[in-house]
C-alpha cells in the first residue's frame, strides 16, 4: 500500500536515518531530502503502474527497507523468497532490485507478469562463470549423474540441469538424490562447504565446477584477524565464503555458516549480543534495523553487481512503464528455453 508522504518522511527520518544512511557532513540534508522526493514518487507510481518491488538482502539500505517502514519494497529477502514472492504476486509489473539471474527466475517463475531490472550492468560473477553448453559437457563426461545448479545461474544453464537449489535448502536438495555423486555447479566454495558436512555422515562425492563468487571468496584474512580483534563475538559466514576459512574460523570461534535465512535466523535465537558478519556488507543494514540490541562488526565487502541498482534508476524504471522505453529494462526469454529452465525450478519448489 502506498503511504503518505507525511507518514513516509515521519517514518523515513525517525526510524532510519541515523540508524542505515549514517549521513553527516554539510549535504547531508540535501542527499536526505533527495531521497524522500525519490521515495515518494516511487509511491505514487508503484500504484498508477501496478507494480510491485521485490528487493534482495544485499541492496542499499534505501531500497530494501519496506513500504511499510518508510522505504520502497513490498518484500525483503533472499533469492529463494524473492522467487516464491515473484511466482505469486498479482501486481502487472514486478520491479526486481537485485541481479539478473534473479529477475530471470522471477519471469521464468511467473510468465504472466512483466518482469523489470533497473540496470542492464547487474550481473553476477557466478552466474557467468558456466553457461548451458558448459553443463552439457559436463553431462557427457559424466553420463546419469544429477546436476545440481545452484540458484544463482542464467535461465540458459538452469535449463541444463536436473534441479535448483539455493543456499537455504542445498542441503535437503542434496539429500534428495540417492545417488552416491552428483554434480554441483558453478559454486566451487559452496562445494567445498558442502563436501565438508557430507563428508562424515554419507558417502556422497561430489563434482565441482570453479565459479565463484567475487565478493565471498574475499572473506579470508580479514575475517580471521577480525576474529581474533573481538575474541567474545560470533561469526557469521555465508555457504559461499571459501571452506578453508569456514573451517578456520569456526575451528578458533563460535558461529556458523549457512544461508542469508539462517545468518538471521541464528542471530535471532542467539544469546549473544557482538556478531562478525562474512556476507555482503548492506546485508549487516538488515540486521542492525531487525536487532538495534546487537552489534556487528563487518569487513564490509559490497557487491558491485548487486550496487548497480539505485534509487534513481528503479525510479526512472518504473516511470517508462507503459512508455516506448519499457522494452530496455524488460527481462525476456524465448519461451522455450523459460519452459525447459522452470522444470528444474519446479523440483526445488515442489522439495521446499
Ligand atoms: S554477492 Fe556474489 S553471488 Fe551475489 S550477486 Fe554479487 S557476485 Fe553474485
């Protein structure tokens, strides 16, 4: 629901500011304000234009905050939600603020609505370090083992594969194959963690492809030296830190490693009160706004990809719909390759 602009700068100004933008310095007004107006009009176009903003975790702060708090997204939340969110939405457009594997799932997921992404630039490392072919190869080489591709991957490499997983329920998925091996791509850290948990309760193997993801993998030192600096506060890893350092770092600490669901799920029942987090930096705006008792301390590594989304340019995306330049944010798919890339997302579903 849309909400006033009295009600959205009360709540904007009082409930946010300080806590996520940390704005000080003589422009520091002028930014705020900016804001707002940018705030606003998002409001009142979301509802001329039926559209409805799904926003990821590690989105600026302005982005992923709620409608319902102040902000611009109707939903908050990793990529499993997010797609679960998009597959039932009943608005006409869904403006997708994360990355493009991301929107592409959403339309693959719910062809009936139009899927928008504010900019053309919002990749992933992973989901390009493997496309359908790569899977392909892999499958001839390595004749009736399943693949198992985790979610961040394009609509292409999906089609390709036996199931869909994310990092919430790779662990279930995994489990769901009899198979002693399966294939696991492209995440070689993610399957390195998960190599590590099979390895003392089943005989499962698993063959890895060597994507990675440009902001976990750089979760190594500063991690362990932060560690060492707040020897009482837990560490809090995502499944695509590299399993060196997860062993590391939970060998000398406690913490744990898991999914964007889990990291703030554990803080939540955690007695603790200090927490280092390994994951995308604005994912630490979440958890300050949701636990205002703890703290976290962050190496604050960002997504690049993920930065490319602004305030401006999901703006400027929701005003072209319905204009001749909708077409240049509109995420499309041959429908034939959509259909063979939501059988494997149906699985994962349907196991969720
Ligand atoms: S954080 Fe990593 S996995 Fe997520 S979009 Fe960025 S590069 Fe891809």
């Amino acid at each position: 629901m849309p909400t006033s602009k009295a009600a959205i700068s009360t709540n904007w100004k009082s409930r946010f500011t300080k806590k996520y933008l940390n704005m000080t310095g003589e422009h520091a007004g002028e930014k705020l304000n900016q804001i707002l107006l940018r705030i606003e009009e998002i409001h009142e176009l979301k509802l001329k234009n039926d559209s409805t903003i799904l926003s990821h975790y590690y989105m600026p702060p302005e982005l992923q905050i709620e409608t319902e708090d102040g902000g611009v997204a109707d939903h908050t939340g990793d990529s499993l939600s997010l797609s679960m969110m998009g597959s039932k939405t009943k608005n006409k457009n869904i403006i997708f603020c994360g990355v493009k594997f991301m929107a592409e799932t959403a339309h693959i997921l719910n062809p009936t609505r139009k899927v928008f992404l504010p900019s053309p630039n919002a990749g992933c490392t992973l989901a390009e370090s493997i496309n359908g072919t790569d899977v392909k190869m892999l499958k001839l080489k390595h004749p009736g083992v399943p693949v198992i591709a985790y979610i961040n991957t394009n609509a292409e490499t999906k089609a390709e594969c036996d199931i869909i997983c994310t990092s919430r329920n790779a662990i279930n998925i995994a489990n769901s194959f009899e198979s002693d091996t399966l294939i696991f791509v492209p995440d070689k850290y993610m399957g390195q963690n998960l190599v590590n948990l099979f390895k003392n309760e089943t005989n499962k193997k698993f063959i890895l492809w060597s994507g990675s993801c440009v902001v976990h993998e750089n979760f190594m030192e500063n991690i362990s030296d932060m560690s060492r600096l707040q020897p009482n506060a837990e560490v809090l890893l995502h499944w695509e830190v590299p399993g060196e350092t997860v062993t590391n770092v939970l060998n000398n600490a406690k913490g744990m490693v898991g999914s964007t669901a889990d990291i703030i799920r554990y803080v939540k029942e955690s007695s603790s009160t200090d927490f280092i987090l390994g994951s995308e930096c604005d994912l630490g705006a979440t958890l300050k706004g949701k636990f205002p008792e703890k703290k976290f301390f962050t190496p604050c590594t960002y997504c690049s990809f993920m930065k490319e989304i602004t305030l401006l340019n999901t703006l400027e995306t929701i005003k072209n719909i319905g204009t001749k330049n909708e077409d240049e944010r509109l995420i499309t798919i041959p429908e034939d390759l959509r259909q063979r890339a939501y059988i494997p997302l149906k699985r994962m579903m349907d196991l969720s």
